[in-house]
C-alpha cells in the first residue's frame, strides 16, 4: 500500500501495545515506513478529553459510571479499588475511573475504520457521530531531522518549506506526509485529476540518533552547532559538559546567507561508520567518528507535551548532561506501568487501623483545604490543636463532610484522627506489597468466591495427597480480570526502588508522567483489562519456614550487589522478606509455566505470574488472558487434581537437567544462580521481575531442594 497524503499517514498499533514497556507516551514507535513517531501525552488523548470534561460537568456530579460512559461515548473500566489505590498511593486525589483504549483497525486506505466498532454503532444509533478523533492515539515525527537522497540534512519544517517551494504535488502539504523527499521522484505516479503533479516522491530517512537524559528528556542532536563546534575544534566531549544547544556558530563564508548547507556523507571506511557531515557551500568537514561520547547540557525538552514546554534540568546544583543513544536502543524507554487484579470492594476484609475509602476521602480534603486554611490563620498551628478544636470542641470537620455527602462512622473518624495526626506510624512499609496483600487474602481466606460479583471466580481443587505437604491449597479461578495502567516512563537506566529504614522508596522523581496537567487535574487515566483465567498456588508457609531454618538457606542464597546493580532492590527485599521464599515460589513459577509449554502446547508468552510474597504471603498465580492460549477454559481444564500433580512431577524432573549444564547448575553469580532459558527463564512478557532471582536447586537440590521428594 502506497501512503500519499496525511489522511492515509495513520500507523496501525495494538491497544496493549500502547501501555506495554517498550510504547506509549513519550516513546519511539516504529512505523511501516521505515521512520518513528512519538505518542503525545494523554491530555492530548480526545477519548480521554471527553470523558475528562463530562466528568467535570456540574450537573454530571452525581452520575453513575455507566451514564458517564455513555454521555461521553467511551468504554470505562469499573475498578474502583485500583482507583482509590492510585488516589491514595500516587497522589492521584481526583482520578474517577479508567478509560479503555479503544480498539479500532485501519481499512485498505490507511484510514480509520470505525464504522463496525460497537461503540461508534450505538452512539449513531442515538443520534451522535463520534470523530475519528475519538479512536486515535495523537503523535509526533521524532527525529524531527531527516535525510533527502542527495544527502542534505535538515529539519522537518525546512523540508516542508521546500515541498510547497518546488511545488511538488501542486505544493499541497498533504501529500508531504509521510515526509517525502522534494529531490527523489519515482517512477510511480497516482490518479488524481486535481493535481498537475501527479508524481510519487520517495521518502526521507530519518536520522538515527538522539539525546536522552536521565530525568527522561530528550533531544533531537543540534545537528547545526554540533557541526560548527567540530569545525572549530571545540571540546564538546569533556566530562563537565558543554552547552552544545547554544553555541554560538560562526557563519558559512560562502554561503548568501551565511548558513551552513549541512550534508551527510556516509563511508563504510570511516571511524565507527557514521560517517561525515559536510557544508555543501564551503565544502567543510566533520567527521562523526565519536559523536557517541559527546556531552551536551540539557535543556529539558519534552517534545510529548504538544505545547512544548520545557523544564529546568538539574540534579543538585549541576546541570544535567545528554548522551546519545540510537533511536533503536532499549535505554529510550523505560515504562513505569501497574496492574491490578479485579477485586470487588466488598470481598476484601479491612484491617484494624485502615482507612475506608470514605474516610480517605475525608482526609484527603482535611490535609488539602481545611488544615491549610487553619494553618494560615493560626500562629502556632498544630495537628492535635486543629482536631480539639475542629471535632472534639465544634462540627465544623462534620459539617464538611456532610457537604460532600461523606458518611463516617465513629471508627472511621478514629482511624482518620489517627492517619491524620501520626501518619508516619499508619503509612505502610510497602505500599504495593500491602495492596497485594488483600488479593491474597481473598484467595487464602475463601474456598470459593465469597459473592456473586463478575469478574472473578474461583474454587478449590481437591489436593492429590502427594502435593498436601507442599501446598495449604490449590484454586482453580474460571474468571479473573486484570486492569492495566502507566504512570509515566523514564529514560537512560530503569529507575529502581530503594528500602532505606525499612521502607521501601519509590523513585518518582526521575519518572515522567504521561500527562502534562498537574496530578490533582487528572480525573482519568487510560488502561486496559484482560479477562482470563488461573491456577493459584498457596504454599504451605509452616513447611516453607521449615525448609529455610532446617538447611540454613538464607545463608546459602546471600548475596552483596553494588547500588547501581540492576537487581539491589530486589536483593533487598529478599533481604526483608526471605531470600529462601522468594526464589522458591518465583523458580517454581517458572518451571510451571515452561511444563505447561512443553506438555499442554501453550506457549509461555500466553502466561503470567502474579507473585504473592512477603513475611504474610507465600502464593502464586498464573495466569492467562483473553485471546491467548489457553483463555477458553484451557489452563483451568489443568487444574484437574489428577492432571495437576502430573504436570507438577513432570516439571520437577525436567528441572533436573539443562542443555547449559553444569554451567548452569553451578553457577552462583549475581541474583540468578541456576538458571538460564533453557531451564527457567521465560518471556519477558511473562515474568513480574525481569527474568531475575532463579534457582532451579531450591526445587529439586538432592539435599535441600524443597520437591526434592517429589522426583
């Protein structure tokens, strides 16, 4: 298909892929035609927009989500624990509900093809035509630089200018897209009455590089200055860095303008085969032979924000510096996403101490508007002092919340007091490890689904006798769903958290958002949710105690990793919550979903594991969804006692032996130690934790593996 104009200048892309780790605001996405676009941030997202603004709408206050969805023409994800979640946890006060990104397709034209999508179809049977706009993800060409078949080198909005300047195609921009080379005709030409020049142009190239900075900016290279400070044999590798962005040029001699014509001349023979940049006025070279090591400032560009602002890019006192990447390399994009099993509310025990989700309301208006306005008007404010004199001596914290039709008990407002005035002693040591928790618990705590809610559904199986020392139980779950979003994305190194005293920090300040409002404008967040399928694992915990004190294995799974190892946290939370537990239930994880590969043909890239571990949770999940193998009652048709303790055996004798031993078996290198793909590593799609902490010996070791008397 020949793509001519901007109507057809659409690149198809999966609605999961868009939230994945390697697509999604700010990332670089390959298109069919050989260049890259970048996503706008989701404020640009008119599905998002939409929605946003309904919600906001006075006389929609009180509406349901299902009026709002259909007021606004979208499908909304109904997860309300993962919203209040988010709200509690990321700050994220105002957030509503989640929106599904819709799934749309491209007819043989490149353009959207709307009018069979179910959505579109109902709000045109009740009268409303939803734009294209409403099924498009919005995006940007970057690199905005790019190179003509004669090997000039300039800018997009310079190659536009020459387009309607040489009157190619009668000079009308729409036919420029994809960016089309003013200098390169095709044999080709297409009908069209309308134009004079009926002439198909070849595309431009893209160049290859850009500058990415660890507080998650990114550049095009200033290709000018770039040239003009080799040319003057500026020093803009040195380690203090240099402020390459606005180095002043000196003019071409011989051009008219006394801009430099800058050209790229690639030569196989030359130093790292970049090649050369050349002034076609006044023939100066450079060659780009270690442009890899230069270190410009940045300027904090974020060229996802449609209105392009930038930031002040500093760490400390010191001035950021860029370096570059290829436009392929993976440390572009690094996505900060999170998933949530659908729980309903009602099936989730709460713990003494912990705030409803009215009562979090409460305080969240306490701590943004009333505490505020006490402190201003105070001389010498303090937490204990607002609360005698706002509850315990007058209404006035009851009279708000009856405002806004918040309904407390009185142990709501003792737990709310207590959040409020000591919230270093109610914060919890992990959050994400907490949250977990209350999924566990529903599964450890139940036989069966405790409800008729849709969404989830799951049973016990009967233990085979030989797994009953092993496991306290096994489910089986017919219907689960799973609500995905993303946060924000970071660049150069995968920002990791850190346990410092005993609680774990998150490294929101190097993660971008993907909106540029601030967070207490976000009412709405975009995601998507699976329906699937599982098998759940609880471990008998007694037995695993056992097994870890009996051998000594704490000892024996030590390891010391510098800082910036891409594994310390986790290393660190072994640390916290048992070196032993984790690899155990993740190795076993693994050779699970390899067996079930092997034996019953589903291909690991189809499966997900749900780790539930901590010093109060010892389980796995696996998993599988919609559209994958498996998802039609395949994984759960293995639960069957008979057919589960089979694949259970047959995955411990596989484990015993690997193509890379006794490599593999030996080795005690770095957080994996016996382990490798072709063993236990599965796809990355598939693992929670990046194909780290693997041990096929805390399975099936002759002296203290944990199924060693399973073999």
């Amino acid at each position: 298909m020949e793509i001519n104009n901007k109507k057809q200048y659409n690149q198809g892309i999966g609605k999961y892929k868009i939230l994945s780790s390697t697509a999604g605001v700010g990332a670089l996405v390959t298109t069919k035609w050989g260049g890259f676009v970048m996503p706008l941030s989701i404020s640009d997202w008119q599905f998002v927009k939409t929605l946003s603004e309904e919600i906001k709408k006075p006389e929609n206050s009180n509406h349901t989500l299902e009026q709002l969805q259909e007021l606004s023409g979208v499908d909304i994800i109904d997860d309300s624990r993962f919203v209040e979640f988010l709200k509690q946890k990321k700050q994220l006060a105002a957030l509503k509900c989640f929106v599904a990104i819709p799934h749309i397709q491209l007819d043989k034209f490149n353009q959207i093809d709307k009018d069979e999508h179910p959505i579109y179809k109902k709000k045109q049977e009740s009268g409303v035509e939803l734009k294209d706009e409403m099924f498009i993800i919005p995006a940007i060409n970057f690199p905005k630089w790019f190179i003509s078949n004669n090997f000039d080198m300039k800018p997009i909005e310079e190659w536009e200018e020459i387009w309607k300047a040489k009157r190619c195609n009668d000079g009308k921009i729409d036919f420029f897209a994809p960016p089309r080379d003013p200098n390169k005709k095709t044999y080709r030409t297409f009908k069209n009455p309308m134009l004079n020049d009926k002439t198909i142009y070849g595309l431009l190239k893209p160049v290859p590089m850009v500058l990415i900075c660890p507080n998650g900016h990114i550049s095009d290279i200033p290709w000018y200055q770039y040239f003009c400070a080799r040319l003057a044999n500026e020093k803009i590798d040195k380690l203090e860095g240099f402020d390459l962005f606005n180095y002043e040029c000196e003019p071409c001699s011989n051009a008219p303008d006394g801009h430099h014509q800058l050209q790229w001349i690639t030569n196989r023979n030359q130093g790292e085969s970049w090649g050369t940049l050349k002034c076609g006025c006044c023939n100066g070279k450079v060659s780009l032979a270690g442009i890899m090591n230069i270190k410009p400032f940045c300027r904090g560009e974020r060229p996802w924000d449609s209105e392009n602002r930038r930031e002040i890019c500093i760490t400390g006192h010191n001035r950021n510096i860029m370096q570059m990447v290829l436009v392929t390399s993976n440390s572009i994009y690094y996505a900060n996403s999170l998933s949530s099993l659908y729980i309903p509310n009602e099936y989730i025990e709460k713990p003494e101490g912990q705030l409803t989700p009215e009562a979090n309301k409460m305080l969240q208006k306490i701590l943004d508007k009333i505490f505020p306005r006490y402190e201003r008007r105070s001389e010498s404010p303090s937490k204990e002092d607002f609360w005698r004199k706002m509850f315990d001596e007058g209404d006035t914290l009851r009279d708000a919340a009856e405002d806004d039709e918040i309904e407390l008990t009185n142990n709501d407002w003792d737990v709310l007091k207590q959040s409020f005035i000591y919230p270093e002693e109610t914060e919890d040591v992990d959050v994400l490890a907490t949250y977990r928790y209350n999924e566990y618990q529903v599964f450890a705590k139940n036989s069966s689904t405790p409800g008729n809610k849709p969404g989830l559904h799951f049973e016990n199986i009967i233990l085979p006798d030989s797994l009953k020392s092993y496991f306290t139980k096994i489910q089986k779950v017919d219907t689960l769903a799973v609500t995905s979003t993303q946060l924000g994305f970071s660049r150069v190194s995968m920002p990791s958290a850190k346990i410092v005293g005993g609680k774990v920090i998150y490294p929101d300040d190097q993660i971008k958002p993907i909106f540029t409002c601030n967070k207490e404008e976000v009412l709405v967040l975009p995601a998507n949710q699976l329906f699937g399928e599982g098998i759940f694992f609880m471990f008998d915990e007694s037995k695993v105690n056992q097994w870890v004190i009996s051998h000594n294995l704490e000892k024996h799974f030590q390891c010391n990793l510098n800082e910036d190892d891409m594994g310390k946290f986790m290393s660190d939370e072994m640390e916290q919550y048992g070196r032993a537990r984790f690899y155990l239930l993740h190795t076993f994880s693994h050779i699970l979903m390899k067996e079930l590969e092997f034996s019953c043909g589903y291909p690991t890239a189809s499966l997900n594991e749900r780790l539930y571990y901590s010093d109060k949770m010892c389980g796995v999940l696996i998993y599988t969804a919609d559209g994958a193998e498996g998802s039609m009652g395949g994984l759960v048709w293995q639960a069957q006692p008979h057919l589960l303790e089979r694949i259970i055996k047959t995955a411990m004798n596989r484990a015993l032996n690997c193509s890379s031993d006794p490599m593999c078996w030996e080795n005690e290198d770095g957080l994996n130690r016996a382990s490798c793909f072709s063993c236990t590593m599965v796809s990355e799609t598939s693992c929670e934790q990046r194909n780290l902490g693997l041990d096929r010996r805390a399975l099936i070791d002759p002296k203290f593996g944990y199924f060693k008397n399973l073999i």
